[in-house]
C-alpha cells in the first residue's frame, strides 16, 4: 500500500556517516577549484556527523514529482505515524485490475488452480481497453521477480506464501483458494496504483499476454539499466553506517515485524482455543436436549439452554472464521511487506558502499581523477536514485498500512462486538423461560 505521513517528535540528532558530506551535497571530484581543495573534500571521514537529514535539499524523481524527504528522530516516532483517521490522498486512477474466479484443473501431471485477471484501463500503450486472462500462482511469481529484476529501487509487493504452513490446509480447499484470490488480487491492485511499476513493461505483458510462457522463456533479456547495474553489485563493498533516517527506517521495521510477529503468534493460538472451545460447545448443547426428555417440567427451561448453546456455537464459528480469512492474512502480508522493504534497504546500502569505496578511490589517486568522475557520477546517481524512490516508496506503504490497519481493526472491533450481542440475545431469550413457573396440579 503507499506510504506514511507525517508526525514525528523532537529533533534529529546526528549519527556518524559513512562519507564527509550528505549524499546529495557530495561534489564531483573535478568540481574542486584546486587539486588540494579536492583532495580534502573527497576523502572520508568516519568522524563526520551527517547534516540532520538528507531532506535539507528538495529530492524529486526522475519523472519531476517531489518527495516528502523529512525524517523521524527514532523508531519509535514512525510507530506515531499510524494514526487512524488518516486517508489516502485521492488520485485519478487510469488501471483497474481484478482476479477473480478460481477454477481448479486436474491434468496428468499436475492439479493447479487459475485465475481470471481482469484489466480495464485508458493508457495510450494498451492496444486494448480491457484484457481477460487466466493465470495460475506461478505466473503471479514469475512478475514479482521480474520486477524485482528490473525495479530494484523499488518496493515490490509481496505475494501470499506458496505453501501452507505444516501442511495443515487443503490447497484446494475452498476456503484456501478464495483466501489467496483475495491476496492475488491485493498484490496486483496495489502494482497498477503505483506510479513506476504500474507502467513497467513485465507488468503490461502479465495483464495482456495470451502465451505468457513465451514470455518467461525470454529469462533475463529484458532487464532495464538500473537493474543490471545493481544486480552486478556483489556485496564486495562495506558500508560504515547508514545515513540517520535509513536507520531509522531499518530500525522501525525490526520493530514492527517483531510486533507483528507476536501478534500473529498469539492470533493464531486464539484461534486453535476457540477451535476447541467450539468443540466442547458442540458436546455440550445436546446434552441438554437429551436430559430434556427425562425431565418433564423442565422440558422447555432445557431445550431452551440446548438451543442457546447451539446459537452461541454458531456465533463463535463465525468469529473464527473472520479471524482466520481476514484478520492473519493482513499480519502476513506486512510482515512480508517488511521483510521486501528490508531488502531494497540492503541494496541501497550496497550502492551507497561502492559509491563510497569510488570515492576514496578518487581521493587516494589524485593524479588519475580524470578517469574516474564519470564511474563516480553514474553511481551518485544510483545512489540518489535509491534514495528517492525507497522515501517515496516507504511513504505509499505507511498511507497503505494505516488504512488497511484501520479497517482491519474497526472489523475486528465490528465482529467481536456482533459475537457478543448474539451470545447476549441467545441467553437473555431464555430467562423467560426459567422465570415461568410450572402449573400445579
């Protein structure tokens, strides 16, 4: 989902950076009037305490939009950011993307699950207005690593797992099936709403290829630049420290998936008690009912019991069911979101690291800097790049995460509060009954 907004407190102090100046103010090394003056500027220094934030100096991207670039004092203020009655600010949409209708084929190799993907859209570079084609779970899987591939600054969505944990679920079961639709559907959605890979050309040949194995037979053919020049970035390079709000980003999402994790957790044992709970619920109703049979007076006062039993089982069924169909699999899916935020972190770090590496070597060969600046300038803009898009990016998720947070828990809160009010009307219909008295005779 997009990303967050605003509130944080107190102000930034300085972290130790791993450069002499803030990414974005770093000169070209031929930019120094003289050799000397050059020389002291280009080489680091692991002592310099990085400017307040990199947001000092207004970041765009590269197609011109500006990028909120304030940042938090800590962790802690990001968890501020969640605030509930936050919206999505409103955007004129030209891509709508559905999935729907799960059907099940059984061949001889192989029984896998389709669905119907719907396109509907006005953009010059559709030959069409609408598109309907099936797709199975792999295709979903082959575009997420393809824009993973060609969109490395990016955050790319996550996918539901592919497989059930333990084993426990039927992967064709009903309720499996439509519980990954919704989550197929929620990963293609927030694609076509954002402003880079809804435009990217994988994207465009999942929603209107017929033969999309054609397509994956390509492999890598089709990387953009950015992408090959980050996938040939190996690690070799180390970063000192990362600048003051990337580490505050990294910090926030150890914490929140940590949270998550717990919650998750807990969830889930809830659910395996109301599991059996309902059990023993099941067990006990008919209990009644039969001791109503030997027990003429109290015959209806029973029955009565029996069938409240019954209501509230019911009840409680329903609880469990729209804890487990709605509410674990928004958990997952950010505790996945977290962990793809996590990664496009590392590879910004990674170019920032060479960036670094280049940098001294600049410094340490004054005499060969005439062959150096343009390796050096092509990689200050990977790193620029990176930086802007992953702001922006973390700013869609967090706007995302609180609407969908919000949702979750006012549903949660809707839910509960009518598993309540039905166990309530169920028990207060019989006291009419245990208050009649009997007739004397």
């Amino acid at each position: 989902m997009s990303a967050a907004g605003g509130g944080g407190a107190g102000t930034s102090k300085a972290l130790p950076s791993s450069g002499p100046k803030s990414l974005r103010d770093m000169p070209h090394p031929l930019a120094a009037s003289s050799s000397e003056e050059a020389g002291a500027e280009l080489t680091p220094s692991p002592d310099f305490q990085l400017p307040r934030s990199l947001a000092d100096k207004d970041l765009s991207l590269p197609n011109g939009t500006p990028v909120d670039t304030s940042s938090p004092a800590s962790s802690s203020s990001l968890l501020n950011r969640l605030q509930l009655d936050d919206d999505l600010d409103g955007e004129m949409r030209d891509l709508f993307v559905t999935v729907d209708d799960p059907k099940k084929h059984v061949c001889t190799m192989e029984t896998y699950i389709t669905y119907r993907v719907t396109t509907k859209t006005t953009r010059a570079e559709f030959d069409l207005p609408e598109y309907s084609m099936r797709r199975r779970y792999q295709d979903f899987d082959w575009l997420r690593n393809k824009l993973e591939e060609s969109q490395p600054t990016h955050l790319i969505p996550p996918l539901p797992e592919k497989f059930v944990v333990k084993g426990v679920v039927d992967r064709f079961s009903e309720e499996f099936v439509e519980t990954r639709r919704k989550a197929l559907d929620k990963f293609l959605k927030r694609i076509a709403d954002h402003p880079v890979l809804s435009f990217n050309e994988h994207f465009h040949v999942f929603l209107t290829a017929k033969d999309l194995n054609a397509y994956k037979k390509q492999g890598v053919a089709l990387l953009s630049k950015m992408g090959e020049s980050v996938k040939y970035v190996t690690g070799s390079y180390k970063l000192r420290s990362r600048p003051l709000e990337f580490a505050a980003i990294g910090d926030y999402l150890d914490t929140f998936s940590l949270k998550l994790g717990t919650i998750d957790r807990i969830a889930q044992r809830i659910i395996k008690e109301e599991v059996e709970y309902l059990v023993e619920l099941r067990e006990y109703g008919p209990v009644y009912s039969t001791w109503s049979g030997l027990e003429r007076e109290l015959s209806e006062p029973l029955e009565g019991v029996s069938a409240c039993i019954g209501n509230c089982c019911t009840a409680l069924e329903e609880l469990s069911e729209d804890m487990t169909e709605d509410f674990l699999p928004v958990l997952r899916e950010y505790i996945l979101y977290a962990e793809s935020m996590k990664n496009v972190l590392k590879k910004r770090d990674q170019v920032q690291a060479e960036y670094e590496a280049k940098l001294e070597a600049v410094a340490l060969k004054r005499e060969d800097r005439p062959k150096v600046p343009t390796d050096v300038e092509k990689c200050q803009d990977r790193v620029e790049c990176f930086n802007a898009d992953l702001k922006a990016d973390m700013e869609r998720w967090q706007n995302n995460k609180r609407q969908d947070f919000r949702q979750l828990l006012m549903g949660m809160a809707d839910k509960n509060i009518q598993y309540y009010e039905k166990c309530l009307t169920a028990w207060e219909s019989i006291i009419p009954l245990l208050q009649e008295k009997p007739e004397t005779k």
